[in-house]
C-alpha cells in the first residue's frame, strides 16, 4: 500500500487518481466526514448513493459508483457500503463488508489508479490496523494509496 499525504478530492481532481473510494452507511445519508465532502464536490455520487434503498441491509459490502465527468477527465466515486448506520457509539465499521467492496472494486477497476482515505477507521471506528490489511490483500497488484489528509 502506497501512502500519500494531501487532500484525496483534489488529488483526484487533479488527475492523481482514476477512482476513489470511500465507505458509506446504508441510510443515504453522507452528512460527516470525508462523505460529506464527496457529496459537496461530486453531487453525482450522493445522487448514486440515493439511487440505492435507504436502509436496506442487503448494500453492505456493495457499492454504487458515479462517473464524475469535469471537462473530459473522467473519475469514478465509490460509494462503498462499510457500515450499516452512523448512530451510536463503538465500532460500526464492518469488517466483512469492507472486504467485499475492495474485492468489487478489484474486479470492477483493475489497472485503474484507486485512492482512498482510512476507510471505516475515522467516524465509524475501525481498527485501521485491520483495515489496512483488508486492503492490501484485497486490492494486491493494483496501483493503490492510501491518502492520509493534510489540508
């Protein structure tokens, strides 16, 4: 896993990345943290996200994806189903579900440059420690980074 200091967002825009991924609940809802951002910068992956059913057990580990088009430069936005709901205290990253959307995403973009940040580690509580394993052994032999965020 490559580890890159910055702003995923505009790293993507800037053309860093082919895809990002980030982990959302299953209530439609992108209301904190880097999800929040996503659906300010690219309406059309919360349009994605709301496309899928509020609610429904049956997304996590699924993903939706936006095709991002800005004056021809071409990105996808993942929307990765890692944790069922927001509420609450402890853990709500899901572990299973977290390898079931690197495993898609393999499948979906590979020989496609992924960035992502600690996905299911921040707001939903997730060892990263983990989760770094996860993705290595899920997204191996794929030009993947890790972006840590530095404003």
């Amino acid at each position: 896993m490559n580890t890159v200091s910055g702003d995923l967002l505009q790293l993507a825009v800037d053309g860093h990345f082919d895809v990002i991924i980030h982990g959302c609940n299953c209530q439609c809802q992108m209301g904190k943290g880097i999800a929040l951002a996503i659906k300010r910068r690219f309406p059309e992956a919360y349009a994605a996200d709301c496309r899928t059913a509020k609610g429904d057990v049956a997304k996590l580990g699924t993903i939706s994806v936006a095709e991002v088009d800005r004056g021809g430069d071409v990105l996808y936005v993942v929307n990765g189903y890692t944790q069922f709901h927001w509420r609450g205290n402890g853990v709500k990253a899901d572990y299973a579900a977290i390898r079931s959307v690197m495993k898609t995403v393999r499948a979906t973009f590979a020989g496609k440059r992924i960035g992502y940040p600690g996905i299911g580690a921040g707001l939903a509580g997730g060892d990263w420690d983990v989760i770094r394993t996860i993705i290595e052994e899920e997204l191996a032999g794929e030009d993947h980074a890790y972006v840590e965020y530095v404003a």
